[in-house]
C-alpha cells in the first residue's frame, strides 16, 4: 500500500517558486490496480519519481507499506518494484546478466529466479533477446525486460510509469494479465499514462491530476457516471481541464472529485 499525504514540491525558491505538485493526497491499496492520469506538465511523472525515492520533495508525507520514502528510504525501496519511463540504465548488461544482478541484489534463490525466468520468458515472448545487450532492445523489449526485473523478487507493490507507450498491441493483453493476476495476489499495482482510455478494462480506480493538483480519486465506472452521455474517456479528461481552468480564473478552491461505484 501507497500512502500519499499533502506532497507538495516546488522548483526554485521565494517569489519565482513554481509549484508542480499542490497538496496531493491520494492512496494506492493492495488487491487493486490504480491508474495515475495526467497531460503533459500534469505531474505525474514528477509524483512517480517522489514516490519511488528519485526525486526530492518540498513537503509532505510518502508512505509505503509503514516506510516513509524520505526517512527510511533503504528499507522502502525494497518494497517496490519500479519500471522507469527512461532507458538510462543497464545499457551495458545483456537482459539475462541485469535479471541475475536483480536477483543478486535482492536475495532471489537460484532455483527461484530461475523458475520465474522461464515462465516469464515465454509469457512475454523474450526467449531469443536475453543474450543481447539491452541497448540494443526497441523500447517495448526493454520495458518488458525491466517489467521482469521489477517482479522478480516478489515486491508487494509495482510502480510502472507509462508502461504501454512503447509495448507492442501484441503484447499489451499479455502485460495486462500479468499485472491483474499480481494485484489479485493482495499487491497494489501504480501505473501512469497520459490517456484515461488506458485504464479501460484494467484499472480498478484512477486517480487524475491536472496541472499539479489532485482531479479526481476513485473508480473509472463512477467518474463514467459524472459525466453521461460522454463515452470517450479522452472527452472527460478534456472535461476535468476546462473545469479546473474556469475555477482559476474565478481565483476558486479546486475540489477534489472522489466518486466510488461501478468498475
């Protein structure tokens, strides 16, 4: 579980701070797969790295599974399991060489990790590419990769930033098993993306922000219901921005919308 309290992070200081992320509190429970949504400069990717121990924050409170990630960040980090939306490292390693070195870091058994690795490599299809370099993977294969990487040790919970980007439609069903079978098993699944559509058929709630405050908490079947008669969930994303402009220009509070309800 994923404990998000009143974070609030700011660049530059004094009167040329600008905020990115403003007071967000929010959680991501076990037993559920929860979608972060978000245009671009929403904050999202800025609240991913906060979460994970990458980025610094201003204020506030990030707790998973009891570890607050400012405080304890060694022993949080063992609690996750992350797949970054950069490719910045590993580049030298064959896929094989950086399962074993996770593997290695994380006290995984030979017989175990070795299991994992040949289910998981048929799962995804990979069997031929874990002899190459990973700098040499397109970048569906190196998500793939790091996606094993990132469950390999059994983490309570997985933290995924804009994983479908660059999987392969082929592939994307098969992703979307492994994460729903992961979140059925008691784990909580963070999972980021700029489209509303992605969360059809996978997530179980979503939470929404817009230009770095908190939107919307709660399921995708009830924020459906908020807004009848539009079927497009890109038409409700646009629907969240312009109510969230008409507030700031009355210079009004943002609410935050949670709705609870069907799928």
């Amino acid at each position: 579980m994923i404990d998000v309290t009143n974070l609030i992070k700011e660049f530059g200081s004094g009167d040329k701070a600008e905020k990115v992320l403003d007071n967000v509190t929010c959680m991501v429970p076990n037993n559920a797969i929860t979608g972060l949504f978000g245009r671009k400069k929403s904050g999202k990717t800025i609240a991913l790295r906060i979460i994970t121990g990458v980025q610094s924050f201003t204020s506030g409170r990030v707790v998973i599974d009891g570890k607050e990630i400012n405080v304890d960040q060694q022993e949080a980090k063992k609690l996750f399991g992350y797949v970054p939306d950069s490719r910045e490292q590993f580049q030298g390693l064959t896929g094989e060489q950086y399962l074993n070195f996770v593997a290695d870091v994380y006290g995984v058994g030979k017989e175990e990790r070795g299991q994992f690795i040949r289910e998981y490599v048929h799962l995804l299809n990979v069997e031929k590419e874990l002899e190459n370099r990973m700098s040499d993977y397109s970048d569906g294969l190196y998500k793939k990769i790091m996606l094993m990487g990132a469950l390999i040790y059994n983490p309570r919970n997985l933290i995924l930033d804009n994983i479908f980007s660059s999987i392969d439609k082929k592939d994307a069903p098969v992703v979307r098993d492994i994460l729903k079978k992961y979140s059925r098993e008691g784990n909580a699944v963070l999972l980021s993306g700029s489209e509303l559509s992605a969360a059809e058929g996978l997530c179980d709630r979503v939470i929404v922000l817009v230009k770095g405050q908190l939107k919307y908490e709660g399921s995708l079947g009830a924020l459906k219901e908020k807004y009848p008669g539009i079927t497009n969930l890109e038409e409700i994303d646009m629907k969240l921005n312009e109510e969230l402009e008409k507030l700031k220009e009355k210079d009004e509070t943002v609410p935050v919308l949670r709705l609870w309800g069907g799928r």
